[in-house]
C-alpha cells in the first residue's frame, strides 16, 4: 500500500480557534509521512485504534536517545537523555516511585492548596487594570507554583525556574546557544535542588525521592533523580499552563459555553476533558518513538522498522470513537482521549493537571461572571517555535 | 441472570486514576497509588460507570466477568 506525500507537522492552525481542516482527512490513511520542525523524517498513526494499540506495544522504543531516531528540532535534548532508560523493565520500576504521588487521595489533598494559590492570582487581576492577560497573570503562575511545591522549589527561585524552562522547552525559537545555556542551567539547578534536599529534606515529593532512593541502595542514580525531577517540573508546568489559558480562550470564544457553566458548575469536570480532548494546546511531537520491528496496523499498512513513529493526538477527531468529533459538546460523556496519552507511558501527572484545570474553570467563572475576551478570538497570538501550539496571549475583560 | 465479576491488576496499573473517578465505589488505590476493588460483585445501577472505568483504563488493568448470580 503506497503511503501519501510527506507533510509538516505540526499542523498550522488556520483560523486559530478552529481544529485544522486537514484532520478530516487525516484518517484516510492510516499513517501520514510528516516532516518535524527539524526536516527529519516520521510516519504519523492517525487512527485512534492504531494508535491505542501502539501505545502499548513495546516494539515502539521511548529511548529514542539510543537509537537513530528524528529530532524534533536541531538543538533541543528533550526525550534525548541516552543514559535514560524509558522502555520496561527498568521505566517502569522508576516510574512506580513516583506515581504514588499521584494518587487520587494525594491530589485531592492538594485542591485546597490549589484553590488558594487560584484565589491569591485572582485577587491580583482584580487589583490589575483591564483587560488582563490571562497567560501571564493566571495560567503561568498557578501551575508552576503548584509543583514547586510538591517539589519543594522555594518560592524565591520560581522566576529564575520559568526563565530557565521556557528557554529550554523553546523548539525552534530562540538560537542554539541560548538552549543550551538554559538546558544546562535547569539542569545545574535541579541538581542542586537535590542536593540540599539529601541534607536538609523537607515534606515534598523530592525529599522522598531522594530518600527512597538513597534507603535502597542508590537505587536511582543522582543522574536518573536528576532526570525525574527534571521531567515531573517540566511536564507540570508548561503542559498544564498552556492547557488552562487555552482551554479558557477556546471557552470564552463561546459564550454559550460559558453560561452553560456558570449554570451548573457540577460540569465542570466534563467540559476540562473535552477541553482537553479538542486539543488546540498540543501535538504529538511528545509521543514520538523508535520503531524497532514492522508493525502491521489494522488496515494491514505496515510501519516500517527503523522509522521514527509519533502516535497522533489528532485521534481525539475520530469519528469511529467520538461522536460529531468536530463539535467541542462539554457535556460528552464517554471521553477516553488520547491527551494524556495511553499504556504504560500514560501521564503520570494527568490526575494533577486535570485538578488545576477543574479549580482554574471553576474559579475564574465564579469571580469574575462576566468575564470575556478582550479581543476577537480569531486575533489572538499563538506560540511560536513551542513544543507546544497554545495562545501565548489571552487579554481578558469582566 | 447474570451479575458482573469486577478484577483488576495492580502490576499493570499506572495510577491514571480514571477508575477512582469514575466508579468511586468500586475502585480504590493502595499507599502506592495502585489499583484496589472494592466491591468485586458491584449492584446493577454500578455496572454502566464500572465498564466506563474499565473502558477509560489507560493498560487494559480491570477486567470485567458476566457470571450466573
């Protein structure tokens, strides 16, 4: 079977709050040859139960640092550590020490906190003169001050944190040095953070690290800590940040919407998973993987071994799973999207995104009832050069 | 007649939470954030958010049994 024309991922988004036209007709073949940022070669899986299954499938290799797989861009590391070992057995040990941090008790242990840092933000744009750029002065703050707690960054170093953060994640954007420089200052810093904490622990998640690991026989390197709190601060914040202005500009484009929650907030939870399956924050550079045998897809294609893989979120708009895809309807019910991912490599810090995103609507729609956008929504800016494709500017007015 | 056998596999669980959330009274997690049953033979008026859970799990963890009551 002849596969089409190779295309550039990630798809442009034209008219920004609209998902592309393009993935109609994605799923018309089952795997799309992309070209990422860096000009490299990849096959996207398009269909949601192909990309389900391969989520699962340990023939696709997360160490895409050991084997000849794609960059996502020229100069940018991420997913590239090869002294990192992210397929099973050894992940999934590592991964087990972390996760318990997850649970559903822990994290609802921390919505009051959250609720706290939501309503310090909010006080702050009460104050501020309108209209007020909900990127910078809600969806930023709040997500980074949330796992610098749970991580135990002090709140002095938050700024200097973002700093290093935002340059390290910049795909594209800023020049290679200037990566790097960011890259091995995060990564200075977090061994240092570690450090202190092996000598003074404190009640955060890094101290327990630390701890666990050191009990048992070093049984994470200072390396692979160093990595792990590296991914837990990363994947915390900016994930989470763009996801929460997003998915307020994309509801406030419908201001239907809106009074549909105002109404009954108790949907709260429906329309953050639709939000977050419609996606117009993300793209599946994160999935990307080494294809290390063939792999026969459902319609009998196969993904040729040696290729460089990513598993597509753009499956949340399959029409053999969701219905009427292309409608954002906050009252789905059955919403088993691809956001977070899937199989053993699911986020591990979904439960906690989903919680700051459930506050961030919840809040900001009971403060402020008649917030709005300030500009058309059509208007608003994108990022550019990001990993991820959210608005990087939300003017709000109430 | 026929109930529903409700088994999970905490070995395989990665803690996504989806069952927690959505069958609160049949699933639970451990200290380590692991899958736990709670009630193995849930009443009828369960069964539509138990196969949501078991549908919603990330690895495929819950397995769910039609057996004679």
């Amino acid at each position: 079977m002849s596969l089409p024309d190779a295309v550039d991922y990630p798809f442009a988004w034209e008219p920004p709050m609209e998902v592309p036209a393009g993935w109609r007709t994605l799923r018309e073949h089952s795997l799309q040859p992309v070209r990422l940022p860096s000009g490299d070669p990849a096959v996207l899986v398009t269909r949601y139960r192909d990309v389900k299954a391969l989520f699962s499938d340990h023939r696709l290799s997360r160490n895409t640092g050991r084997y000849p797989t794609s960059r996502i861009s020229p100069n940018n590391e991420i997913f590239n550590d090869p002294e990192i070992d992210n397929d099973p057995p050894r992940y999934l040990e590592e991964r087990s020490l972390v996760v318990r941090a997850f649970s559903a008790r822990r994290i609802e242990s921390l919505r009051p906190h959250v609720w706290e840092i939501a309503d310090e933000l909010m006080d702050a744009m009460a104050a501020a003169e309108q209209p007020v750029d909900l990127m910078e002065s809600f969806a930023f703050p709040l997500p980074i001050r949330v796992i610098c707690r749970l991580l135990g960054v002090p709140h002095e170093e938050h700024a200097k944190f973002r700093e290093l953060v935002d340059g390290f994640l910049s795909v594209t954007k800023l020049p290679t040095e200037e990566v790097e420089r960011c890259r091995v200052g995060l990564w200075t810093y977090l061994g240092e953070l570690i450090d202190a904490k092996r000598h003074h622990p404190t009640n955060d998640l890094t101290s327990e690290l630390v701890k666990i690991s050191d009990e048992d026989q070093k049984k994470l390197s200072d390396h692979q800590l160093q990595h792990w709190v590296q991914t837990l601060l990363i994947a915390g914040y900016v994930t989470t940040a763009s996801q929460i202005g997003t998915s307020m500009a994309v509801l406030l484009h419908r201001p239907h919407l809106v009074r549909e929650v105002q109404a009954d907030f108790g949907i709260v939870p429906t329309a953050v998973e639709e939000l977050l399956r419609y996606q117009l924050m993300g793209t599946s550079l994160g999935s990307l993987r080494y294809c290390l045998e063939d792999i026969e897809l459902s319609d009998g294609t196969v993904v040729p071994k040696g290729s460089t893989v990513m598993l597509s979120v753009e499956s949340n708009f399959d029409e053999e799973v969701f219905t009427c895809p292309m409608d954002l309807d906050i009252h789905r019910r059955e919403n088993n999207h691809m956001s977070f991912g899937s199989g053993i490599h699911y986020c591990a810090g979904a439960p906690l995104a989903r919680m700051e995103l459930q506050v961030s609507m919840e809040g900001l729609l009971r403060r402020f009832p008649g917030l709005r956008l300030a500009q058309p929504g059509e208007d608003l800016p994108r990022v550019e050069g990001g990993f991820l494709g959210g608005f990087s500017y939300v003017p709000v007015r109430w | 007649m026929t109930g529903l056998l409700v088994t999970a596999d905490p070995t395989t669980c990665v803690t996504s939470c989806m069952c927690v959330y959505r069958a609160p009274e049949v699933f639970d997690q451990d200290d380590d954030g692991l899958v736990v049953v709670l009630d193995a033979r849930p009443p009828a008026e369960l069964h539509d958010a138990v196969r949501r859970a078991a549908r919603g799990c990330p690895t495929q963890s819950i397995t769910l049994t039609d057996q004679p009551l």
